[in-house]
C-alpha cells in the first residue's frame, strides 16, 4: 500500500513528527512539500572520495562491480588480500556498505583457493548464496554454495567432496557444521594447502552468542588453530582468520583477538551512525494496544517492512494479525520455519528470482542478521531489545539504498523488558555449574604427561542434580566449559576429526552403528588443556573463575539496559546515544579506535531540532589507514633498486607503448599497487590498467601530483605524466618508506634544481626498455 504525502497520519499516540514518514513513502524520490519545497531523501554517507574503480581482479571476478562502495571498502578489501598468511583480520565496515564483499573477493581472486564463510543463521546462508551465484559470474563456483541442515543428503554430500578436493571455491555454513560435519574435509584442504580464509561473518555474535547458545562459535577457534597448525606441519600457506561485523565493542575485540590471533593482527574499521533512519515511537500499556497501533501504523507506513518481535510465538501471532486485518502478502520468520520454506520466503520477499509476494516479514531475530534488502523503507519493533546494539542492527535493515526510511518502536515496557531476557546469555547458577564440572572432572580420562592436553571430559556427564543425559544437558556442559575458558583457566585442544575404515566383511548394520559411536563420541568429548592446576581447581578456585566471568557478563547485560532504558525516556538525542554504544577505544590492542559522530535524521526525543523539511543527516565515513603488510618485492628488483627505497625509470613522452610492458614486470616482481596521474591521457591509462592484469589482485588508484600525497602502505608503481610536479618525497623517500618505482618522461626537472633533470639527482635510475628487459 503506497501513501501519498498528502494525505498526513498524525496519530495523538506518537512520539516523533509522523511527517517523517512521507519522507520514506516518497524514497527514493525526491518529495514535495507543501509549501512547494523540494527535499532529497538521501542520506548516503558521504565518503573522502566518491569515485574509485574496483581494481581489475576485483572486476574479474564480480563483473557487475565497477567501482568501490567507498575508500573504506578499498581499503578493507586489500587489507585482507595483502595480509601476510596466517593473519587475524578484524574488520569493522558499516551496514550497507560492502563488508561481505571483503571476506570474498581476495580468495575467489587466487587460484585454486577456498574460502570458507561462518554465518550465524540458515537466513542470512541461503541470503548469500542467492547473491554469490548472480554476483561472482566470473568465479566459476558450483551450484551449491551453503551447507546447512535443509540440504539434502547428497547435496551435503557433494559438497563435502568438492570441498575436500579443493573444488567447492566457496563456502557459507554454521558454527555447527564447521566445528562437526565438515571438519574432516577442512583437515584435508589445510594439509594440501587448499584452504585459504576463514571468515567468522558477524563477529560481533562471537562474543554475545558464546556463553549462551551458539558455543560452537568460539569452539571454532579451537579448529582454526588446528587448521592452521596442520598446513604448517605439512609446509603449506597457512589460513587468513577475518572477522567481519558492523559493530564491535572493546570487549568483543579483545575476545575474538584472544580465540583467533596467533600475534598477527589487524585491525580495518570506519564507522559511522547511519542517517537513513528517522525514529518514531509509542507505548503501549498492554499487548492489545501494540496490536491495534500496528495495524494502524501498517495502513500507513511504506513498505516492504520487517516488524521484529523477541519470540516466535509472537511473531507467527502477529503474522496472523496483519494478515487477519487484510494484510495478506505477511509472512512470519524465525528459527523453526522449515528450510525450503524459508528460502520460498526470502525469494518471494527479495524478488530476485521470482515477482515478489511479501511485502512484510514479522520475525526474530533469525531474520535480523545480515540478509540485505535494499528496498526496506519500514522496520517496526513490537518488543523491547536486549540492547541498543541489537535495536540498531535491527533498524538498520531499513534504507539500505541509501535513502529515508522510518523506524516505529513499539514497547510494552510491562511485559518486554522481562521477554526480552530470553535473549540475554544464560549463566548456569554456581553451585549447579560446580556440580557439573565436579563430575565432569571425576569422569575424565586423565591425559599421559607427554599429551598436550590435561584430560578429556565427556559432555554427556549427568550432575547429581540431574536425572538423564540429553541435548539440553549436553548444551548446559558445554556452556560452563566456555565460561571455564573465559575465565582463563582452560582451553580446548584441537579438534581431532575420527578417520574410520570399515573392515572388510563388516555388514552395513554393524558399519553403520559404529560409524554412528565413533562420531557420537566425536561430539561429545573434548580434550582440555590446562592454563593452571585444573585437576585439582577446587570449589573456592572454581568459585572464584565463576565469579569473574558472571561479573563481566551481568556488567554488560546492565550497560545494555542502561541504554536501553535511556532511550525509552526520551530525554536525549538517540544520536548521542547510539554514538556513545559505538565508540571503541583501545589502544592497548591493535590500535583501534572508533568514534562515531552523533548523527541523527529525526528521532522522537524532546531536546530533537530537526525539522521535517530539512534533509537527512549526510554522515561522514573516513578511509582508515592501511596496516602493514609484508613487503613483496622479488629478488631482481631488489638487485635493481640498490638498496634503496626508490626506483627512478624514464620514459619518452611521445612513445608510451612501452610503459604497458612496464607496468607488467613491475607486478610480476612483487608490486602491489600502481598509482597513475590524472593529467594522463585516457587510452594510455587504459593501457595502464589492463597492464596490471586480473589474475591476482593488484590495488589500481588515480592520483593528483599537485596534491599531497598519502603515504603509501604497498610497493608502488607510480606512473607521472609531463606536466606533473614530482616532489623529492616520491623519488627520494625515507629509509623507513615503503618501496616504490617512480615513472617520469625524460628530462623531468628535479623539484629542489630545475636546471637539472630528475635522472642527474635521482639513483639509481634508469630507461624503460632497460627496465623491461631486465625483468
């Protein structure tokens, strides 16, 4: 249903101008006020420069992707690609702005590399493979790109050999899969060196999942050092570890560096608030009345639109509501929808492959995490959240092409806040966790001293407050486990996947059960390896391990609260809010920092001053600083650059046909960037570019030599054109800059003695045929 902004809704239940919904119902067009005043609703970010090509390997293998979504993306992107083997990546992009891209592209780059992609829902696997197979034309992938529980046994199969034989390219799957079903063929790849990147997408979960129900996603860790220790032994390039979210606390990076890194870190992030969202909000002192404003709100705002609620039975209760009051194109979203179901559901939704059917999904936040839909122009919240963060992830499905949406929150603060505690992580009790580690401990094998493991506990282990062995029972060990590991006092070994014959004349009964016991036992038993006296930790030390853990969980789950609680006053900006939730600073770890400006639209605080008729807020996002990466540079041009950082090569202005050449035997020996003037002509730089090449990645940038230039952070070709000054910092660098080869037509006046030509006060230096047919 489309609303034209005539026609005002101004319910007397609102906070917040509802005139900010025009804005979203005319995007992505312009709208016209009243008074005959034109307002844009953009609010893409604006970007230290707005045009820069994908480099040519990036095209190669995602032809539809012309230019970078930002410096940013860029940036993060080569980072990754360029990173030394064996780096722990820690990526902070914001929503909308190309992040996926950045764990994929560097691996479906290099030949005969795999990448493997851990996503937190079955959602946010089928959203990427739907738009890898259309994205990456040029990579040669095989139909199936997700493994999940909904394939069938021989798609799993099938994956499971392609992926063992180095085929499969690309994968996305669960914490679960990795850790269980596929780390057999994972073993087999890394040894043969077949395993290029682990991506963890939505990091961020690493952190709030861990202690609560996902385990497996810091059990991952422990398979990623095995992993990587296997292609050491067998002398092969060892995995690159990424972590990509939108939004990371200090907390969050310390863990993750702490699971993941073996000392090799780097941090990429730029963050900014995004502005797309204006914020509307009501109470709602009982569920009837949430139900009733939701209607009404839905006969109003644009769509499509996602109304998220904390619980499934909630939003399968609220999918029949909408649809109920005549809103039949509604569908529900959450953990338990079936999975062909679901992908019917993000087809019909998405219409990517099929005309759209659904206009609105009411979900959990199973449909929260990473799908992109660029269209959404609403996003409702019938619940409270357990945190600003998951409000802000949740609202920032919205307006993903860069142009107004609204937000109407909906609370019920009687009722939610104690709902939204379903999300917040579960903490066993002490004295229950005690007993439960007691008999883990009394039930464990005890390594022999030259095992690089204390024990193995079972997690089928029963406490004395417990009756029988199941799944929950399993989850509850597993728990204390990693609140164990968080405290410090242990770690998990690597996993050590069981490698099972079948005997000959053994019958497919007797083959299959012990098939079935040997992986059983595979799951439920984990090798643990002691950072104190964990034998004989005793109830105050454990007490004491507990304690820590709990304090630092119940800090957190406060502070989110806290904010949660200050929004819900309306007594400030959600700018400043949402500003203060992002602002990350520690220079103690990788030097990271992030400080999100207070960018704000419109939101329905008292003290708020933005007016309807003003545009979005226009946020601006920086591009970070590229890390330090190795330096590539091979032996032949090492020879030729004499110890020096600088190379001067000279070329005849008016026959450029060899600077092609050049270029080519520049990256061929190890550069890894080619910077080229803007004042040259466009079929040279042409030329130029198709140089580079696009089997392997190689960063392509315009310049301006009349400009200050940014230090570079790869070895670089830079090619100058006649007219161009050339400062002594290019072409006589210091001894600690990073290698470049600097391309000047002859006879180029030095900068300090323009009586003399850069190749009388520049060395080494010498001619481009003599350059080329060195290398």
């Amino acid at each position: 249903m489309r609303l034209e902004p005539a026609e005002h809704w101004e319910p007397e239940w609102l906070h917040g101008d509802p005139r900010w919904v025009d804005h979203a119902i005319a995007s992505p067009r312009e709208i016209v006020l009243g008074t005959g005043k034109t307002v844009s609703t953009e609010a893409r970010h604006v970007t230290e420069a707005e045009e820069l090509p994908a480099d040519p390997a990036v095209s190669a293998v995602a032809p539809g992707m012309k230019r970078y979504m930002s410096p940013a993306q860029a940036t993060a992107l080569r980072a990754v690609g360029f990173a030394e083997t064996g780096s722990t990546l820690h990526i902070v992009l914001p929503t909308g702005s190309g992040k996926s891209l950045v764990g994929l592209v560097p691996g479906l780059i290099e030949p005969g590399s795999t990448t493997v992609v851990v996503v937190p829902t079955i959602a946010l696997a089928m959203d990427q493979e739907r738009q890898s197979r259309t994205r990456f034309t040029g990579a040669s992938l095989p139909p199936e790109l997700a493994y999940h529980g909904e394939r069938s046994a021989e798609e799993k199969r099938a994956i499971r050999e392609r992926l063992a034989s180095g085929t499969q390219r690309l994968l996305f799957t669960s914490p679960e899969s990795l850790v269980h079903s596929l780390a057999p063929q994972l073993r087999e790849l890394a040894e043969r060196g077949g395993l290029s990147y682990v991506v963890i997408d939505e990091a961020h979960l690493v952190y709030s999942w861990g202690l609560d129900f996902r385990p497996e996603f810091q059990l991952a860790a422990s398979l990623v050092r095995e992993l990587r220790l296997i292609a050491r032994e067998h002398g092969r390039a060892v995995l690159k570890t990424v972590l990509m979210t939108a939004t990371l606390s200090g907390e969050a990076l310390r863990l993750n560096d702490a699971l993941f890194s073996e000392g090799r870190s780097i941090f990429v992030g730029s963050t900014y608030l995004r502005t797309e969202l204006r914020y509307l909000m009501s109470d709602c002192e009982s569920t009837e009345t949430r139900e009733q404003r939701l209607v009404e709100a839905m006969r109003h705002l644009p769509k499509p639109a996602i109304v998220y609620t904390t619980k499934r039975e909630d939003a399968d209760h609220l999918a029949e509501v909408l649809r109920t009051n005549g809103f039949g194109r509604t569908e529900a979203f959450h953990g338990e929808v079936a999975g062909r179901k679901r992908n019917d559901i993000l087809g019909e939704w998405s219409g990517a492959d099929r005309p759209t059917s659904v206009d609105i999904i009411v979900g959990t936040t199973a449909f929260g995490v990473g799908v992109d839909q660029s269209d959404v122009r609403t996003v409702v919240h019938a619940c409270i959240p357990r945190s600003v963060d998951r409000f802000y992830q949740e609202v920032g499905r919205g307006g993903r092409d860069g142009h107004s949406a609204v937000s109407l929150w909906l609370p019920n603060p009687n009722t939610d806040f104690r709902d939204s505690r379903v999300e917040i992580p579960r903490l066993i009790g002490q004295e229950k966790g005690w007993n439960r580690w007691k008999a883990m401990r009394n039930r464990a094998t005890i390594a022999p001293e030259e095992s690089a493991y204390a024990m193995t506990i079972d997690l089928r282990t029963v406490p004395s407050h417990n009756d029988i062995d199941n799944e929950y029972n399993r989850l509850w060990n597993r728990n204390l486990v990693t609140v164990l590991r968080h405290a410090g006092v242990i770690d998990i070994a690597p996993v050590h996947p069981p490698s099972i014959r079948r005997a000959e004349g053994e019958s497919d009964a007797d083959w299959e059960l012990r098939l079935s016991n040997e992986w059983d036992k595979f799951r439920t038993h984990l090798d643990i390896i002691a950072t104190g006296s964990i034998t004989s930790l005793d109830e105050e030390g454990f007490e004491q391990a507990f304690s820590k853990v709990r304090k630092t969980v119940h800090r957190r789950e406060e502070g989110s609260f806290a904010r949660i609680r200050r929004l819900l006053a309306l007594e400030e900006c959600w700018g400043e809010i949402l500003a203060e939730e992002y602002t990350l600073h520690e220079p103690d770890i990788l030097g990271a920092e992030q400080r999100p400006g207070p960018s704000c639209s419109g939101c329905p605080a008292r003290n708020h001053t933005r007016s309807p008729e003003d545009p979005p807020a226009r946020a601006k996002m920086t591009r970070p600083a590229f890390p330090e990466v190795p330096n590539t540079l091979m032996p032949a041009l090492l020879h030729e650059m004499m110890g020096r950082q600088a190379l001067l090569i000279t070329y005849d202005s008016t026959s450029t046909s060899t600077i092609g050449r050049a270029v080519t035997a520049a990256v061929n020996n190890g550069i890894t960037q080619v910077c080229y003037s803007k004042t040259l002509r466009p079929a040279l730089v042409e030329n130029i570019v198709r140089a580079t090449g696009s089997r392997k990645l190689v960063a392509v940038e315009e310049i301006d030599l009349r400009r200050p230039l940014r230090k570079f952070a790869l070895p670089t070709l830079v090619v100058t054109a006649g007219n161009d000054p050339v400062g002594t910092t290019l072409v006589e660098p210091s001894a600690d800059a990073v290698p470049r080869l600097v391309l000047v037509p002859v006879n180029s006046p030095a900068p300090t003695r323009p009586h003399l030509s850069l190749e009388d006060v520049v060395h080494p230096n010498m001619q481009i045929t003599e350059f080329v047919r060195r290398l």
